[in-house]
C-alpha cells in the first residue's frame, strides 16, 4: 500500500522529472522550429479553431513532402484564448524556443506585436489582414498570404457595381446607395471603411450613415431601421460571421431590399446555417477557396483532415481550414527559399524568402502572391463569390493592380 | 533583547520594536539577500523569456494586491478589478498619446511618469464611484455591482467611444520611444522588469503600511464584522469607499505599468475573465495576507509557464497537447482552487508562515 508520503513523494519525482525532460527538450535537434499562436478557446474561436487545425495539418504536410528542404519543422502552436498577455509571453517563449517565423492569428495580438517583431527582425504570419500593415516601412516582418481586407472591400465594391447594378430597376436613372455596417471601436472591423468609401466615391456611389453593428451583435434591428430612409442598394459588411449573420437575418426580416457584400471573415460555410434565407445571394470575398471546392491541393487538405483530425466530420470544416493551409505553405515556401541561400535568420527569410516570390503559386484557389522591398500586398486580386442554391461560385474576379495600375502603385498603399 | 536572532516568545518593549519591518539582523540579511536575487541575480541570468514571465508576475500581483485589500482585508467581494487596471492604462496612454505636455516634460522623460500618478487617481475615483453601491448591498450584491464596473467600464465606455478618441492606429499604438522614464527608454524586458519591480515594491510597502494604520485596522474590523465596527465608531462607508479608491489607485498603477510592456492597446487587454483570475490569484495565496497576493501570482504564472514547458516534449507523441494546453491550464487553475480550499483554506501565505515557524522554533520545536 502506498502511504500519502510515498504519494506524495511520487507525484513530487513524476513532475520534477517532466520538467527535467521538458527543459532539456529545449536544446533542439537539427530542426527549423515555428511557432504558431492561434485562438481555440477566446472571442473568434468560432473562425479560430479551423484556421488552427489547418495549419497543424499543412505543417504535417510540408514534413511528410520532404520538409524545408529535407529539414522538417517542428512546430510550437499553442492556444492563447485570444488574450494578449499570454500572446506577448508567448511571443517570448517563441524566441526563447529559437523559432525562426511565427504564424500569428488576429489583429489584437499582430498590432500588440507588431513593433517587437520588427525589432527582433521576427517574420510573423498573420491572419489578419489589415492594409495597414503592408507598407514595409511601417511594418517590415508582418506578412500574410491573402487578399488584403482594403482590397477585399474595394473589389467587393467594384464587382458589385459591374455584376449587380445594371440589372437594377434604378440603373442609368440615379447613382446607387451603399451603406457601411461594422463595429466602429474594432480596428479589425474599421480597417477597410476608409478604402471601400473611397472606392464607392470613385465608382460614383451615394454612401450612407455608417451603421455601429458589435462583433458580438445578435440584433441589429435598429441599425437596419435606421437605414431605412436611405434605402441603400447595397450593404457592406466588414465583421465576423456571426455578426453578419444577425445584420443578415435582420435586414431580410425587416425587408430593406438591399444586396449584401461581406469581407472574407464573414464569409464562410457557417453563413448559410446561421442566416438560412437571407443569405441566399450574399456576395463575398474570398481569397481561398471553399473546402472541398475542386482546386489545385485541395485534395491534400481534405486527406490531411482525414488522417490527422478523423473526430471532425468533413462537413463540418470551412474555409478557415483552407486559409490556414495557405499561410503554412506560404511560410514554408519563404523558408525553403532563404534555407538555400544558408541562412535561416529573420532578414533572410524576409529578404531571400518572401521578397524573391514573384507570383507565387500556392494552389488552394489563391491568387499568386508577390512580395516586394516596397510593397507587402500579396495579391492584387479580389476573388468574388455568390451564395446561391445552396453552393458558393466565383462570379468575378477583380484585379485592381490592372484596372488601376497608377493608384495600385503610388497611392493605395498601406491604407 | 538579541539583535540578531528573535528569541522565543515576544520580547519586545515598545511598539517601534514591535512594528520593525525588519527586527533583526537575520530578517535583515535576508532581505538583502532577497534584493540580491530582485534586482541582480534575475535580470543579468534571465533571457527575455524569463523577464518576460517576471513582468506578468509583477503585473499580477498589483493587481491582485487591490483586489486583496478589497476582499481580504475589507471584505468587500469584486468582480470589476480589470476595469479598474483598464482606467490606469487608458488613461496614462491617453495623456502620453494626446496631452500637450511642456517640452521640458518630454524632453525630461518625466510624462510617463507624472501620467501614472494621473493615472492611479482617475481609476482610484472611477472605483469609488463603483464602490458606492457597497453603502446598501454586500455579497453577492456586491459582486454583481462590480462585475457592472467590467461592463460599463470596458465594454461600453472604452470600447465604444475612448477608443475611438484620436482614430484608428493612432491614439491607442504606442510607437517605440513613447514609453520614457528620465533618460531611459523603456523598450525591452530588461527595462520593464526594473520598472515593474520598483511598482510592486513601493506598492506592497505603501499597502502594508496603510494596513498597520488607524486606516487598516478599520478595514480589518468592517471586514470581521461590519456592524460591530460600526457600533464601535467606525464610519463603515467612509472605509468602504476608501478600500475601493485604494484598491482602484493600483489597480490604476498597474494598468499604467502595463502599458510599457505593450506597443498597443485595447480593450481586448482588460477581459472579465482578469477579474476573476485575480481572485483565484488571492484566494491560492491567502486571503487577508499581503504575502498571498505575492504567493498566489508566483503560483499561477510559474507554475502554468512550468507546467507549458513541462508538456512540450509530450507533444512529439501527443501532437494536439500543446494547443489544449489552454484548457489544462484553466482545468488546473479551478482544480487549484477547489484544492486550496478544502485543503489549504488560508492559502500559500498560511504554509509560508508556518515554515518559517519551523525554522524559527527548530530544533526544538514542540
């Protein structure tokens, strides 16, 4: 029998011995260690765990394909629960671990670390996607593969204006209506709102009173009464799904009439189920492509969900899963690339990793990526999706470096 | 009396020896010895990561020491303590971001910190007027006021409408070299770490200062039993709502501090859940003991970045261990404090006093 003292004597060596072998784990083998910090667990778990399970999944890809260049990755991912004291502690241990990039999530821990990871020369990245934070000389390690969300809303704005607008009754006859819904205290939210109304001034748009939907609204009845009297063709909408999804159900219950363009966060699989009716004919952005949409790879995503996440029906994954492939690869390729040179430091994978990629193809339905000295915009494309009959299919494209190409180099940037 | 070694039994003969910080030479000595590791040992052995963990422990326990003078030694239960820290940091970045201050100020590094001192008083008056509500209710009442200063405070006010004070990216990013304390720029760990070890000093002393005064002893006796202090002459609400101004005003300290650990903020730094952590912080470590603020904050941030580390290398053969982890270390925390409860219901503070008890009576302890 044991005694308590032996008990205790017992759980005192097995945790001291845990220790032990955790700290002395520490001292890696010849490994390319990258941190990833994702929320399972906080406020925008609900787009969190997907984006997650994901890149564990294309990490496990990129080893068993040979790795960084016969180098596997060991990859650190570690839930914060969308708090940024643990982000910032995290962000230390990454360093502490000698993680050479980060795969960070959202705009809370990406501006909170914005200026660390530039002073520590640190490639981050993140899944947010603000236009803010593609100027170099702001921001030089923070990187992302994706349609940036300015250039999501100008596209939004434009195919709509292409696809929707001439088959309205009031075409040729006055200038169309959009209003804004998003939550004004989100810097998320509020990172296009600029971009698109200067976009919908330039397209010739009367723009409405900005509507203060929460990210966490469940009725928004008064923002849509509010937007009555404007009678807008068209509503923007920049916030997360669920949020959308409530200004969606509002908006079709109160009868406003008007067309619905959602940025790429608001737009997923989950919309459909949670609007129902009113999400028929949503139009979105979306820079990847849908699970289990035919695309190059994609037959990998849906293999590596099987093998490695088999409790997690496919039906039940989303785009997310898909985005997050596409910000691991991306960073493995960067890393593939500075490997070759030898030199695995910060500057190198920005230098010799990301800024050599000249449309880049990733496959997974994204457009090409292109990094340069002076320029973090990955892509020029705004990819744009309609929900209709139960499917989402492409329905235009929107290349703004071609249809502006003075604009897209000297005056949309970093904004 | 010896100087050097405290006999047994008290032996004091007036009350400067008996309220000595320090009463002997051996308590003297390890008090240097203890500076020794503060200010020399840790900060040249540390790398980042370790300073890291120390600045969260240091911001823990300030906030956990307003909590602890409001619940364990007024007896006045909260569950608002993060909007209280979310005032002080608002505040001392709103007034380094957008107040025009006299050159001489800047260029002197002195805005940072006449802005904490702003800072502590703002968030002192903003948790008095939460506090008010403490006149007409107790327990559960009281929590639920509280909880109302989270709400109110950081879900509507700061959120709403001070976050929107100066636009987007402008008043709420603190570039590098914004934070500036005399000739230094705080802007590494290393930094933070001296600054945040002279915040928990001088608050631990000011608090265990006011707690042996007039001041202390009515919080202690509202505490006990609100009706008998007041039978006894105490002006109950008076001491409530000085409790809460104290309680706010580091509260507020350490929200300004926090700041400089940040190259921005926003609400999102200052969720409910801080509150109530802070409480399971306090009730790990002692309720109604200064040292149980200092234990329960070591406790709950080393031994979950222990715990981090611990499991790393279970991750090879347990791939989704390190992403759960979150949810082990919240499992552990609420395990931690059913445990202490029923085990150790006066917390680490109350283990801490009976060792040095041992070693005080040893060997011949009976």
């Amino acid at each position: 029998m044991f005694t308590k003292s032996m008990w205790s004597k017992l759980l005192t060596f097995i945790f001291a011995a845990t220790l032990i072998i955790g700290f002395s784990s520490m001292a890696g083998a010849a490994v390319i260690k990258v941190g990833s910090l994702n929320d399972m667990t906080g406020a925008t778990s609900d787009v969190g765990k997907d984006y997650a399970l994901g890149i564990a999944e294309a990490i496990h890809y990129v080893n068993d394909t040979g790795g960084i260049n016969g180098k596997k990755i060991k990859l650190y991912q570690f839930d914060y629960g969308y708090r940024i004291p643990e982000a910032l502690t995290k962000y230390n241990l990454f360093k502490r671990l000698k993680c050479v990039a980060i795969l960070g999530w959202g705009t809370g821990d990406t501006e909170a670390l914005a200026p660390t990871v530039a002073r520590d020369k640190m490639p981050y990245v993140s899944a947010s996607y603000s236009g803010h934070l593609c100027k170099p000389e702001k921001t030089p390690y923070n990187l992302f593969f994706a349609t940036d969300y300015s250039t999501q809303s100008r596209g939004l704005i434009t195919a709509w204006y292409r696809k929707k607008w001439p088959t309205k009754p009031d075409y040729n006859k006055r200038k169309p209506r959009i209003a804004m819904c998003y939550m004004f205290a989100s810097p998320f939210s509020s990172a296009s709102i600029k971009a698109a109304k200067d976009q919908a001034t330039m397209l010739g748009f009367e723009i409405g009173p900005d509507q203060d939907v929460s990210l966490f609204a469940i009725d928004t009845k008064s923002q849509i009464l509010a937007l009555k009297e404007f009678k807008p063709d068209v509503l923007l909408h920049t916030n997360t799904v669920m949020s959308v999804a409530a200004t969606l159900r509002d908006s079709y219950a109160l009868e406003l009439g008007a067309d619905n363009i959602i940025k790429c966060w608001g737009y997923d699989e989950n919309l459909p189920k949670l609007a129902g009716k009113a999400a028929e004919g949503a139009i979105g952005c979306a820079p990847w492509a849908f699970f289990g949409l035919d695309v190059p790879l994609m037959d990998k995503v849906i293999e590596y969900a099987k093998k490695y996440n088999p409790g997690i029906p496919l039906e039940k994954r989303t785009i997310h899963t898909v985005q997050g492939w596409a910000s691991a690869l991306g960073l493995a390729e960067a890393l593939k690339r500075a490997d070759k040179v030898g030199d695995l430091s910060g500057p190198s994978i920005l230098k010799n990793g990301f800024e050599t990629m000249r449309g880049y193809e990733i496959g997974l339905g994204i457009a090409p990526a292109t990094f340069t000295a002076t320029d973090h915009r990955s892509q020029s494309e705004a990819k744009i999706y309609e929900y209709k009959n139960g499917k989402f299919s492409l329905i235009d494209s929107v290349d703004l470096r071609t249809e502006w190409p003075d604009k897209w180099a000297n005056e949309w940037l970093g904004w | 009396m010896s100087t050097t070694w405290l006999p047994c039994g008290n032996y004091h003969q007036n009350y400067t020896e008996d309220h000595a910080w320090w009463q002997t030479k051996f308590i003297k000595g390890k008090m240097i010895f203890l500076a020794l590791i503060l200010f020399i040992v840790i900060p040249f052995v540390s790398d980042s990561y370790m300073l890291s963990v120390c600045n969260l422990i240091g911001y823990t326990i300030l906030g956990a020491l307003g909590v602890q003078l409001l619940i364990g030694f007024c007896g006045q239960i909260t569950l608002g303590h993060a909007a209280f820290i979310a005032v002080g940091a608002y505040t001392s970045t709103l007034l380094i971001l957008e107040f025009p201050w006299p050159k001489f100020l800047l260029d002197w590094g002195l805005a940072y910190p006449i802005s904490i001192i702003l800072s502590a008083i703002i968030a002192g008056v903003w948790s008095v007027l939460f506090g008010l509500p403490s006149a007409r209710v107790k327990g559960f009442y009281l929590i639920l006021t509280t909880m109302a200063a989270q709400f109110v405070t950081v879900d509507l006010i700061i959120t709403q409408y001070i976050s929107q004070i100066g636009g987007r990216g402008q008043a709420f990013s603190l570039p590098p070299g914004t934070i500036k304390v005399g000739p230094w720029v705080i802007d590494s760990d290393f930094k933070v770490y001296f600054m945040m070890l002279f915040f928990v000093i001088v608050c631990t002393v000011a608090m265990a200062n006011l707690l042996r005064s007039k001041v202390g002893r009515a919080w202690v006796a509202i505490r006990d039993n609100d009706i008998s202090a007041e039978v006894m002459g105490i002006n109950v609400f008076k001491y409530k709502l000085l409790a809460f101004f104290a309680a706010g005003f580091i509260g507020g300290i350490a929200g300004a501090f926090w700041i400089s650990n940040l190259a921005a903020i926003s609400p999102d730094h200052f969720p409910w859940f801080w509150s109530l952590w802070l409480v399971g912080v306090i009730l790990i470590g002692g309720a109604g003991s200064i040292h149980g603020a200092i234990f329960g904050s070591l406790f709950m941030v080393v031994i979950m970045e222990a715990l981090q580390i611990a499991v790393m290398p279970l991750g090879d053969t347990f791939p989704k261990l390190l992403m759960d982890f979150l949810f082990i270390k919240e499992a552990v925390f609420g395990l931690a404090i059913c445990a202490f409860m029923i085990f150790e219901p006066n917390g680490l503070a109350y283990r801490w006093w009976q060792i040095k008890n041992y070693f005080n009576l040893w060997p011949f302890s009976y």
